[in-house]
C-alpha cells in the first residue's frame, strides 16, 4: 500500500504501526509516532492498524547545545 512516512511517499506491506517501525528497522528506537496527525503511545503500536493513504510522522529526540 502507498502511505506518506514524514511527509515523503513510501509503500509498505505492513499491517499496523508497530510492522511499519521494524520494517523501517525502527522496531527497537525511541520515537514518538503519530498517524494522520494523532500521536499513538508506543504501548498503542500493535494495535494501530495502517491503512493506504495514511500519514504517518516519527520522530526520534536529538541532543544539542
């Protein structure tokens, strides 16, 4: 199916957010995710299914000064 991963088109297989992160070898990073602008807890991964055309946002913390 054709999604849109941080505002860049992309196609997947994957059947929920959790899938969607260990395709994009994400499984095991810390990141906020969020799909069609609602954030989704990482305990809510698995359960939050994908769906064509959904927008999908992931964000990893960054450290600086």
């Amino acid at each position: 199916m054709k999604i849109i991963v941080n505002g860049e088109p992309a196609s997947t297989d994957a059947a929920t957010l959790a899938e969607l992160l260990a395709e994009l070898e994400l499984a095991d990073a810390i990141v906020a995710t969020a799909v069609n602008g609602d954030m989704v807890r990482a305990a809510r991964r698995t359960a939050t299914p994908i769906a064509d055309g959904d927008r999908v946002e992931i964000l990893a913390p960054m450290q600086g000064g």
